[in-house]
C-alpha cells in the first residue's frame, strides 16, 4: 500500500492555493487526488479491520459498508464480540452491553441511520442530486494545519418528533486536499447537544484508492475512541447472514406480541 504523497501533489496544491477557491474546487481535487470520482462510485462495497481503543484499552475491530446500506461494526472485548449500528436495510440493531443481547432502534434512530445509507462511500458523492448544500467558509487552521472549512447540509434528521438540519463542517488540508476532520453536533443519547469531532490521517492507498487508516473521535474536546484500520477490502463477497437480527431475539418478542 502507498501513503498519499505531500510531494506529488504540490504543484497542484500550490496553483489552487494562490487563487479563491469555490467549494465545487475543492471536492473536484479531494477526489482526483484519492483515486478519481468515477472510480469510487463504482465501489460496491469496504471490508475493514483493525484495532479500537478506548481509554488505554485495545481490543480487535471489524467494518462492513455494502452500496446498498447494509453495514455493521464489531467489537470483539474479552472474548466476546459486541455488534453496533448493524443495519440490514430495513432494521438498525446493536448489541447492549450490560445484558449482551441484541436491540432493535427505534423508528426515528432508524429513519435517521436510512438517510445516511445514501452516502456510501462518501458523503459528497453526487451530493447536489441528493439534495445537499455546500458552502466554503473560508480557510481555517486545525490541530496545526491549514484547512479549507466547507459546511455540508444534508436531508433533515428527526429530533424527539422534530424535524432539524443535518449540518457537518469538514475541514479541508490545503495541500492534499483531503479532509483531515470532520465536526458535528449530537442529536441523540447521553451527549445530545454536544460537538462531536473526528480526526482523520494516515491516508493510504488501496488498489488505487486512498482511505484514511487512522480516526480519533472527540465529543467536546475529549478523546473518547480511536482506531487504526490494519486491512480494507474493496468489494468483499459477504454473508448476507450478519446482517440479520439474532433469530433467537426475534423468536422472544414474536411470542411476547
């Protein structure tokens, strides 16, 4: 795998950061310089592996992303794997740690989760059709870097029956081209209301396409987990069985109804 070269992409960084940029710009180069827009709207799906941490615990983490919606994400802690935001297109599922069975979401956690399925593999992938916005909001400097700061609105979210705007603010590199972190406010759970910060790096290559293999997320300011990515498959063939909720789960609450 190859690290996406700072010298390679100079010249280019160096012409557009001598003259205004528009957002529409900017994206045209973040895609060219991780492998090209065509080339990732071809993707059909992302298989990834590594380590999680939290606190000063390190425990193995798998990734599933399929086109159509499909996803998950485990951990396996103490021998024992806990499934999180599984989705099988129509059921968002995890698993509860305290009592290690699986629990369905509710239908506005659902609806909500839905909506962002449109984005793999990227969020700004045919983002006009979708119907989003994007605004540059001029450059900014984060965690030491220069940026370019563009403020993404996508479909509204449903908050306790209330319908809110879907903000995120992405931070740019002006060299590379490629956002190093990503801001947003929490809508749901024990943080609602707080800022919720990812921080990307370490942009390798992939059969042609680069991908961040490290992410740090913070929620006002405080490292609350971390993972490096060890393996990314494109395209994986998949067993369409990971996705299902727990059929002993679901055998329990037919008889209770």
């Amino acid at each position: 795998m190859k690290k996406l070269r700072t010298v390679a992409l100079f010249f280019i960084a160096a012409t557009f950061s001598l003259q205004a940029q528009t957002a529409d710009e900017i994206l045209k180069n973040y895609f060219e310089n991780i492998g090209g827009l065509e080339n990732f709207k071809n993707l059909e799906g992302l298989k990834m592996s590594g380590k999680g941490m939290q606190q000063t615990f390190e425990f193995p983490i798998a990734a599933i992303q399929l086109k159509d919606g499909r996803q998950m994400f485990s951990a396996n802690i103490q021998g024992k794997e806990f499934k999180q935001q599984v989705f099988d297109g129509e059921v968002l599922w995890s698993t509860n740690f305290l009592t290690m069975k699986a629990e369905k979401s509710d239908a506005e956690q659902t609806a909500n989760f839905k909506l962002n399925t449109n984005d793999f593999p990227d969020s700004f992938i045919d983002y006009e059709k979708k119907g989003y916005t994007v605004e540059l909001l001029g450059q900014e400097t984060m965690d030491g870097a220069e940026t370019f700061k563009i403020k993404l609105v996508k479909e509204p979210v449903t908050v306790d029956g209330i319908q809110e705007d879907d903000v995120s603010f992405y931070y740019f590199d002006t060299e590379n081209f490629v956002p190093i972190a990503v801001e947003s406010k929490i809508t749901s759970g024990q943080a609602k209301g707080k800022m919720a910060k990812s921080v990307m790096s370490d942009y390798q290559e992939v059969d042609g396409l680069y991908f961040p293999y490290s992410t740090s997320q913070y929620v006002d300011g405080n490292l609350v987990f971390s993972m490096t990515m060890e393996d990314i498959v494109l395209n994986p063939e998949v067993d369409d069985t990971i996705f299902a909720f727990p059929e002993e789960i679901a055998v329990e609450e037919e008889e209770k109804n």
